[in-house]
C-alpha cells in the first residue's frame, strides 16, 4: 500500500472550484540483474509521481499526473506536441477522457497474462513469448506506440460492462507514407462472477491505415484458494507480409496473505515454421509498511535467437 508523502488540499479559491488535492508518491527498488547475456549487476531505480485531482461545482472530475521518471527521458515534457509521462482525464458519470501518456484501447481492456507477483526487472515480461499490447518496431505485440506517444482514449464503463475507443498520431498529425496518420483502437471488457469463479473477458482492435491491424483477446479467471489462470490470443496482419502473426500465451497465478506468484508462457508464430516462445516467472513477498522482496525470471529462444536467452533480477521493491 503506498503512502503518501505529501499532500494538500487546495482551499476553494473561486466559486467555480469546488477542492483540488495534490499527491507526491514514489517508489524505488535495489538489487542485482543478469543472465547468461549479461553480467551480474547492480539494480537502482528511482520513481516519482505527482497525481493532481479535482471537482468542479458541477459534479465533473479532473486531474494530471506527471511520471519523473518519464518526464527525464523528455527534457521537453512541457512542450504541447511532445508526451512527456503526462496524462490528464476529465470524467463524469460513466464516461471519462484520458489524453497523454495512457494505453491504447486494446492495451487498456484486454489482460495481459502476468497475473501475479513482479520482479525488480520485469523479467517476466519481457521475454520473447510475452504479449504486452503496448507496442514494439514492428507492431507485433501490439500498435501503441508507434506514433508520437500522445494518446487519447475515451472510456464508458456501464455495469459489468467497459468500453474504450483511441486515438494516437503517428507523427504529430502528419500522414507518414506507407503507415498513415492515426492509430485506432476500439476495445470492449466484461468482469462479472460465474458460480464462483471471477472472470474477466477482454476484446480489442487496433489499426493503422496503410500499415498493420492487430486483434487480441484475453480471459482471466479468478479462481478458489487464491490462485487466478489466464489466456490470450491475438492475431497481427502486416501489409504486404504474406503470413499473419499469431501469437498464444497462458498465465497463472497464485496469491495467498503476503505471498504472490506468477508464471506466463508465451509463443509468436510468424508463418513458414518460424516461431519464437519465451516463459516468465515473478515473485513477490510483502513485508508490510511499503517494503517487499521480489524475484523474476525470464527465459526466450525460437528462430530469432542463436541461443537461449535467460534473464533474472533480485531485490527490495519500496513504495512511499
């Protein structure tokens, strides 16, 4: 559970605000990562955010939040037309507008299959077979990311029901020659209980005009006894490559009092036999006030790789 470290709530100061609250929270980790590619060595990182909420007179809800850690890697985070870990939401009822650093629509509603647990590394995510949705050169493990970094998502969640529709510019507005000018997503989820098991279903769609379209689908189910089982699929269609990209991963998952772990394995199938699967295993133990222990696995191999490529991070995880 996170604390914080700061926060104030601004006195109403007009008649047309009615509070505004500001929060510095933060995290940190150390330890140790490698692998048979790399290494062993040192793991220091730092974050901070600030997460800036409102409500008008009216009943809307407003905020930002700045990601530092973000932020330094975009000396022009101010500047309008350069995404710099910002986001900023305006919401009422059912319906909310997020603009900035956010997820794309299949990114945001289709789960991915690290169910459990985390690692200093991110290790279990980051192997070969895993589907992140959250972009890559290609588009293959999905499309955010592939223009400017500003996205606008629009969500409406209903009941059980969650709805989501995006937007990002490839390159500020520009029309780019064999891409186009606009990534579109368009995602639907439902969570709801069946008998006794917590399910979580996940539908999304995202495309670029002239360059690829990618489908992906999730299911998580929460189940007895703390442990939780996930699967996702998701199809990728490039222009002008002749073969689609298939991609199949499994998660599960385990969570009792301080202890949580998880394991994920995923496999690529590029077409013409050429594949490549990768596997992840995190755990994660709370030691209470904020401070947890955490271990992460990763293992990839497949036609892209000469040999195995195995990753690993220990360490203390702090949240403030």
């Amino acid at each position: 559970m996170k604390k914080i470290l700061f926060a104030t709530t601004a006195l109403v100061a007009t008649a047309g605000v009615a509070s505004a609250e500001v929060a510095l929270t933060g995290s940190a980790e150390m330890g140790v990562f490698g692998g048979n590619y790399a290494d062993t060595q040192f793991f220091t990182d730092l974050d901070v955010t600030f997460t800036m909420t409102g409500e008008a007179d009216n009943g809307l809800t407003f905020g930002a939040t700045i990601d530092l850690d973000e932020a330094t890697d975009t000396p022009d985070f101010e500047d309008p037309s350069v995404q710099g870990g910002e986001n900023m939401f305006i919401s009422y009822g059912g319906m909310t507008l997020t603009m900035g650093d956010t997820d794309g629509a299949l990114d945001k509603l289709v789960p991915e299959m690290a169910l459990a647990g985390g690692s200093l590394a991110d290790d279990e995510t980051v192997h070969a077979g895993f589907q992140h949705g959250d972009g890559d050169a290609l588009g293959i493990t999905g499309l955010d990311g592939l223009g400017d970094g500003q996205i606008a998502r629009l969500d409406y969640a209903y009941d059980a029901f969650t709805f989501s529709l995006s937007a990002e510019q490839v390159a500020d507005g520009a029309d780019v020659s064999g891409m186009g000018d606009t990534v579109w997503g368009i995602a639907g989820a439902w969570s709801g209980t069946v008998s006794t098991v917590d399910l979580t279903v996940g539908l999304g769609y995202q495309a670029v005009d002239d360059y690829a379209a990618t489908t992906g689908l999730g299911v998580v189910a929460g189940l007895a006894g703390g442990f939780s089982a996930g699967i996702d699929y998701s199809n990728t269609d490039i222009d002008g490559v002749s073969d689609d990209v298939n991609h199949w991963g499994l998660g599960l998952g385990y969570e009792m009092n301080a202890l949580a772990v998880g394991f994920n394995w995923g496999q690529f199938d590029y077409g013409n036999d050429y594949k490549d699967s990768g596997y992840g295993l995190a755990a994660a133990y709370d030691l209470g006030g904020g401070l947890s222990a955490k271990f992460g696995f990763g293992h990839s191999d497949g036609d892209s790789f000469s040999d195995e490529v195995n990753t690993y991070s220990l360490g203390l995880a702090m949240s403030f």
